[in-house]
C-alpha cells in the first residue's frame, strides 16, 4: 500500500501536468470547492494521522488546539528541517515529488484557515528548495495559490524558506525564532505555537509527511486511512532504512508489519549484508535508543515486535525504544557500539543550541567522556558517570533535545554495558584499528 | 488564588510565577536564580537552577507535572502546589545544574573581581558538591575589550543572556549577542564592535558572575574590604540614584542600586557609573542595607548587624566542645599568658 510514493518513480511528476495526470490537486478541488474547513479537519481526526516528525502527535488533535481569534492571522509551517542522522525521508519526498507536498500545504491550510504558509527547508538542500520554489510557481501559473484559488474565494500564499544550517532549528519553536530571523533557539513553553507561534500569531508546525498525507485522507476520507495500519498506528510512514542492509533507502511501509519482515524481507532491506549477522537497530534516528538484536525483533512478552508506535516502544525504555522519525539503522556485529555512540554524542555536543545548561555543558561532557573511552583512557567510573550526567540533562531541558541527546547514550549503556567494560579494560586491544568487541561465544559470522 | 509552596500557603495575584510567590514568602524557600531577571523582560528558563517540583497542577486538575518546571516562568495557578526545598529530585537536579554550570568555569574566584557577589558562588556554595567528577580540560576563550569601560571575560560566562536582553532593552543598535552554538557559545558584539551607547554599563550590574566586569573598577579591591553607601545626583539621563562603593574616602565603584535578590532597582547611566567617581559628585543618603547574607556584611562595615544563624552558633558551640576535649598532654606545658595577651 503506498500513498505517498505511488507515483513517486514516475518520470516528470516534478511538473505539474505530469503530476496532475496521476491524480494530482484532486484534493484541493475537493476540499476548497465541496468540504468547509472543519470537514477537512475532522476527516484528518478521523484517520488519526499521528505526526511523522518524531513525537508521534496526532495531527487533527494538534489542528484542533489551534486558537482563533478574531482579526489574527494563523499560520501553518511546514517542518522540513529535517536534519536527524539516520533520517532522509522528508529529502527524498520533496525532491522527487515536490508537489505532493504543495498539495498537502494547500489543504492543510485551508483547514486551519492559514493565508500564509512558510515551508522551512534546511540550508543544505539548496536543489530541494530550487526544486520547491519551481513547484510552487507551477502552482501559481495553474492558479492552485494565490488570490481566489480555483474560483473558491481562498487566498493562500506560499514560501519556501531556507534554514542556516542547525539541527536546533527543528525543534518548532526555534524553528519559528529562526523563520522570524532570530538565532533559533528554543522558546519555553507554554505558551506553545498553536496560542503564540509566529510572530505571536496562533501557528501550526507539522511535518513533510504529515502535511503531505493529508491530500490523501481528504480525497479517500480519513476511514479508508484509518483502515491501514495497527490500532492507533495508522496509515503509511516512510522509513528511511540505512547500514548495514543490503537494500538501503526510502520505503512506504503500512504500520503494523513485522521489524523482521522489515529488515529481512527482499521487498524492504533485503537483510543483512552478505555473512553478517544483525547486531543492533536504532529504529527511529539517531535519538532513539539503541536495542540489540534480541529485543528489537521481539518484545519482552515475547512477540514480534511490529513497525508501529506502540510496539517499538512496549516495555519503555527498559526492553523498547520509539519510532521516532523513522530513521532506521541497522548495524551488523562489525559495529563498535562505542565508537557509534561517540558520533551521536558529537552530534549533540556540535548541535546544541547553548541556551539552557543541562544541554549545553552536558552534552559536551558526554561527549568528551566517550571520546576519552575510545581512546582507551577511560576510567571504571566513567561508565556510572555517564548514566549519571544523561539522568541530569534528560526531562530538565527547554527543549527535546537533550533527551535526544541523553537516550542514546544511556540506551547504549544499558543494553551494551561490556562492550563500554571492555574498552576500559582492555584499551591496548579497543584501540586496535577496527576492533569490535564479541560477547564470549559470539562467533564472527555465519 | 492560593498556592502552597513546600507546606506554606499564600494568596497570589493572578499571572503571579512561582518564583514571585516563593520570594513572597522568604529566601529560605525562594529557588535560586542564575539567568531570570525581574527588572528584564523575556528573561528566565533558561539556565534551568530553579527547577521545581509541582505536585499537583490546580485545584481543577490535580495531577503532578510530569517534569520538573522552571519556576520563574512558570505562572502559578489556583491550588498549585508546588515542592522547593523538601522535594529530594528536586535537590539533587540542582546539584546537576551547579556541576554543569561549574564545569566550564575556571573557578578563579581569587583572582575575579566579582568573588563576593557572585550568584554562581553562593549557587555553588549552597546547593553544589565540593567534588569534581571532571577530568576533561576546560573550554577556553581570550578575554576581550567591551570598549573602555567593559571586560568580557567568556571564560567566566555561565550564557545566562541577562546581558543580552539588557543591551537590547536598554539600548539603541543591537550589537550585543550571543555566537555560535552549544557549550562553544560565547558572548559577543557585532563583529568586535565597541559598546558605545549611554546605558551599556548595565551589563555589568546584571551579570551573575564575573564574566562582564568594570575596567574602572577591576583588581583595584575585593569587595568585602569596600563599603557601599546610597547616594544620588541631579542626572538628565538616568534616576540618578545609585550605590558607591568607598574604600576608606575614596570612590572605587558606582553600581545601580539592588534588591535584596540582587537585582537592579533603577538601571544608571554610563555618566554616573563610570565618570562621577568623587564624594562630591553625589548627596550621600547613608549606608546601604546589605540584605542578602553577604561577605560584604562581614566587614567591619555593617558586622553588628549580622546575626549569627542557628548552624554557625552550632558549629562554634561543637568546635569548642571538641576543643576542650582535646588531649593536650603531649605538649609541653605553656606558662599562663601575661595578662595583657588575655582577652
């Protein structure tokens, strides 16, 4: 089942004529000529999208807190700062099909009554926001945007904006600092956009793939949605599958398929790669936690765990982890779990926008710890020590990202304390070139 | 509306925060403050020592915030009830919270001219460890020139912005901010650029440490050995009512008058703070009432009006006690001191 990239492979669905021809701006003719706003928003309810950017947030419940005052503008902007390693899904929908989401954009506003919507692209996707702004153009020329769109009385316009280059900038309130030409850092909340988001005026950030799933549920109904999918996962996500696979790339996937399917499976990722065997999966980007083999293909009861919000995160953080944005890495046994949480951690450290402290100094110090383990300088405490500063940053900062700084860190630890054992022990062998530690009796490969 | 702050019950205004009713009721309960500013707006949340406990929402709705809340922004509700200083989560994340402000911080208070009234001192002091767990070297940066008046010194700044939303409320021309990211961040003008703006002294008076400090005034005394009087002048550009600090008659510094939580009453303008440094610049109005338990009331100047508190008076009554216990049979025996050493 694919909503999204039906017809993604088709050659010129860039243009709109080739897009159209495939059914495209179906829903905005639907929706702004037969449906009244609320129609759209309760068919979006009713298929009960939850957001693809990482929380999981339904999307109709985040549509419906929006204030609306009299006489203030709404807006709604799109998040495609999409800058999680591991995560390359919203990239690959913008580029191939950049009307997918333009459409999406323009039912969407229409719902929530926005006249201007901004869609914020990171600042290294230059091609994607030429590709973008030369999509929108096309919409303009058709009369899909601007003044009286298709004779209906809906005035929308929409700008692609591009970021400076910071992961931070996702985060939706430093995203709207940034849109508004701050430096992007994170705004406390409350007040949260849906009250006070751009330039003070009721806003809301959805994801590409939210936002673009959209124009589906309104030409299908937001039922025929709800019927993919596993209880309240439901629908189509994109995965961005990455490592150690033999397959790697973007797949629309129905919620509620087997992990093992998933990875084994020659539709998806093929398996692991020749002679290797499956080590760890970091399921939703890099600020999921980690989980062995063992556990991310069954749950702690003992079933296969499913791709679905629920499933990936049965049994907390304990036995579980999230599916995030979907970012999902495999690794096989020639993965240095150390040497894989020093790149998150640096990540972190490197991407931390400096404003409260737990984030700021944690994650360098996280950071310069696990390099000092890797190093083969790393002392019996550090380990301890690690958990210990992860607890301090994780739920004490303004924003998520220190939690997406502290799980993989802690998760790492957990589930793979003797390796972190072995490098302290035995730094001479650790810092061999390409030493991985082996659990006693794990053998090479098959 | 009422709220209940560690057992204590008040009645607040509506849109009063947390931290305003907490100060209501005394510096006992009041959580500590690093970045929020009362005279400052948009100030607070963001160095994150005054985390509370809320243990139920409101009278409506009940139920315990999931996280710990800053209390200086977040604003109270009818029937909150919030945890200070009994909640142990509570304790033990601001001990997280000094251990990462402490960890980039060259703790060179002998050599800072802030040591004293510092806020991250008594932060550390009262709710910090004296261990470190670090072994990682610190970030360094060069100390810069703020124009003639004003010395930044990064390596100090804990980036609490309280600067930076005063140069941009106080002042015209935003050249005063924060570059690049993370624990690398620093405070900075646009493009070394001199503050040059009547009002840029202030950045001084709101910094928490001793990251913005006084080229007037810097290495020339510690200040416990400087006695601070009220006075004011006839200014056409501020309030003219500040504090001068003497050391004996001399004028060593001019700072904006503060409250007892360290905050400027009336912010004071470069004229007066940095070039009406004689007694007759200004009518003296008397001393100044340290509030805060400060190293500056244990000077000579103001030491009657300190009361020593319960665990000082303890410590000295359980110090003599072990004293006169001690065994003192190895050393040789002292002739009885001539009288006039007896006190």
């Amino acid at each position: 089942m694919k909503i999204l990239t039906e017809h993604i492979e088709v050659p010129g669905i860039e243009t709109i004529d080739v897009f159209r021809k495939h059914g495209g701006y179906q829903a905005v003719e639907k929706a702004l000529k037969k449906m009244t706003p609320d129609e759209v928003t309760e068919e979006v309810k009713k298929s009960g999208l939850r957001g693809r950017g990482g929380a999981g947030f339904p999307v109709g419940m985040k549509w419906s807190f929006l204030a609306k005052p009299e006489g203030v503008p709404r807006y709604l902007v799109c998040n495609a700062d999409e800058s999680e390693p591991g995560t390359f899904k919203d990239h690959y929908l913008m580029w191939k099909s950049p009307h997918t989401l333009i459409e999406g954009m323009i039912v969407s506003s229409f719902a929530l009554g926005a006249n201007t919507s901004y869609i914020y692209v990171r600042g290294e996707l230059m091609y994607v926001i030429h590709i973008l702004e030369k999509a929108i153009q096309e919409a303009y020329d058709k009369g899909l945007l601007g003044k009286n769109i298709l004779g209906s009385g809906y005035d929308l316009d929409l700008y692609v904006q591009s970021g400076g280059g910071a992961y931070i900038c996702g985060e939706e309130t430093a995203l709207l600092e940034s849109l508004e030409g701050k430096r992007g850092n994170p705004r406390n909340k409350p007040p949260f956009p849906a009250v006070k988001g751009l330039w003070q005026c009721p806003t809301v950030v959805n994801n590409v793939e939210s936002i673009a799933a959209t124009s589906w549920i309104v030409n299908n109904g937001g039922d025929a949605y709800a019927q993919i999918g596993v209880g309240r996962s439901t629908g189509t996500k994109l995965i961005s599958a990455s490592g150690h696979i033999r397959k790697p790339g973007v797949y629309e996937i129905p919620l509620g398929i087997t992990v093992e399917d998933f990875i084994y499976s020659d539709e998806w990722c093929g398996g692991i790669r020749d002679g290797h065997k499956l080590k760890a999966v970091v399921a939703g980007g890099s600020s999921v936690p980690i989980l062995p083999a063992e556990m991310i293909l069954t749950t702690a009861t003992g079933e296969k765990r499913l791709m679905t919000y629920e499933s990936l995160s049965d049994g907390g953080f304990a036995t579980g982890t999230m599916l995030g944005s979907g970012g999902f890495i495999v690794m096989d046994e020639t993965t240095c779990i150390v040497h894989n949480t020093l790149t998150f951690a640096r990540f972190y450290h490197h991407e931390s926008c400096g404003q409260c402290s737990p984030c700021r100094e944690g994650t360098g110090w996280m950071d310069k710890v696990i390099k000092r383990i890797e190093l083969g300088q790393g002392r019996k405490e550090d380990i301890d020590l690690l958990v210990d500063v992860a607890k301090k940053i994780e739920g004490n900062t303004i924003c998520p990202l220190g939690d997406a700084a502290a799980w993989p860190v802690s998760a790492a630890i957990r589930h793979f304390r003797d390796e972190f054992e072995w490098h302290i022990e035995h730094p001479e062998l650790a810092t061999q070139p390409g030493a991985v530690y082996m659990r006693p009796g794990a053998s090479w490969s098959n | 509306m009422k709220v209940t702050i560690d057992n204590i019950t008040l009645e607040v205004e509506p849109g009063t925060t947390i931290m305003q009713a907490a100060r209501m009721i005394g510096p006992e309960i009041a959580p500590p403050a690093m970045c929020y500013y009362e005279p400052l707006k948009g100030t607070g949340g963001k160095c994150r020592g005054c985390l509370v406990k809320v243990t139920a929402g409101s009278e409506k709705d009940p139920r315990p915030m999931p996280k710990l809340v800053p209390s200086c922004i977040t604003t109270v509700q009818d029937g909150m009830i919030v945890e200070n200083t009994i909640n142990e989560q509570v304790l033990e994340t601001r001990k997280g919270i000094v251990e990462f402000l402490l960890l980039n911080h060259p703790l060179d208070c002998p050599v800072c001219d802030q040591a004293g009234e510092c806020h991250l001192q008594d932060f550390s002091f009262e709710h910090g460890v004296s261990a470190t767990r670090t072994v990682e070297d610190r970030n360094t940066f060069d100390p810069v020139d703020l124009g003639p008046y004003i010395k930044l010194n990064m390596n100090r700044c804990i980036l609490c912005y309280r600067c930076v939303y005063a140069a941009d409320q106080l002042t015209e021309g935003r050249v005063h901010g924060v570059m690049h990211r993370g624990d690398h961040a620093e405070i900075s003008t646009y493009i070394e650029k001199a503050i040059d703006n009547d009002f840029s002294g202030n950045v001084i008076d709101v910094c928490p440490v001793g990251a913005l400090t006084d080229r007037t005034y810097r290495f020339k005394s510690r200040v416990w050995f400087s006695k601070p009087e009220d006075a004011h002048c006839d200014c056409d550009k501020c309030s003219g009512n500040v504090t001068l600090w003497y050391r004996g008659d001399e004028v060593i510094r001019v700072t904006g008058r503060k409250n007892e939580w360290g905050e400027v009453k009336e912010f004071i303008c470069n004229t007066c703070r940095f070039e009406r440094k004689k007694t007759s610049d200004w009518v003296i109005e008397g001393p100044t009432k340290i509030a805060r338990h400060s190293v500056i009331s244990a000077n000579k100047y103001g030491a009657n009006l300190i009361q020593p508190s319960f665990p000082i008076k303890q410590a000295a009554l359980e110090y003599k006690l072990i004293d006169d216990d001690r065994d003192r049979s190895f050393l040789p025996a002292r002739k009885s001191l001539p009288s006039s050493e007896k006190k």
